[in-house]
C-alpha cells in the first residue's frame, strides 16, 4: 500500500520486512515457520527476505540450540530503531485506513485477508 510505502522509502525497507519486523518486536525471537505465519508470508518468501535482513544487519538468524533443524530469527538493535524510528506514523495510516472504513468494516476487511492466508 503507498502510504506504507511511501513511510518505509527513507528506511529503506520493504513491506514484507516491515511485518517480520514488527512481528519479531512484538513477539521476541522465534522460529522461521511460526514467523512466517505470524507475518502472513510463506516459508521460501521469508527464507529469500531473511537472507537480504541478516547482512543489513536488521535481524540474526541462529540454529535452535533443542532443535537443530530449526532457525531462530530475532530482531536487532538496528530493526527495532527502524520500528521506534516509524511507530507513530504506522499508528496514524492505520487510523486513517479506520477513518476511511469505519472499525467494522476494517475488522470484516482484515478478517478476510486472514481467511485468504489460510488457503
């Protein structure tokens, strides 16, 4: 969406990162597969956007020291400042996209955004 867009340009960020960022500061460190739930992305596109976050510095990607197998991704100091640094005006685009729909309608939009996410 341009507004987020437009936010993120001086960050120099995409939108798909943006969400595992603030899914990361919201949550803690967790695993590849639940994030890539948890910030409606599959598994190979968050795989690819962690590969380009982890040399900028944004996040860290570890090996479960239970479960081998599995990649932790935590956020770093550098993607929480992009978080703190954007907060506000995040708060303020979505205000606006609840001023245009009216709550309900908001709810009932996002409700069936999460629907689509599950096919």
């Amino acid at each position: 969406m341009a507004p987020i867009r437009d936010m993120l340009a001086a960050s120099g960020i995409t939108e798909q990162q943006w969400r595992v960022l603030r899914v990361l500061s919201d949550n803690g460190a967790m695993d590849a597969s639940k994030l890539a739930e948890q910030a409606s992305l599959l598994l190979p596109s968050l795989t690819r956007i962690a590969q380009n976050m982890v040399p900028s510095g944004l996040i860290t990607r570890a090996t479960d020291t239970r479960d081998r197998r599995r990649l932790v991704l935590t956020i770093t100091t550098a993607g929480q400042a992009i978080i703190d640094d954007n907060r506000t005006e995040a708060a303020r685009i979505a205000q606006r996209f609840e001023d245009v729909l009216g709550r309900e309608r908001l709810d009932e939009l996002l409700d069936a955004l999460a629907r689509l996410d599950d096919l």
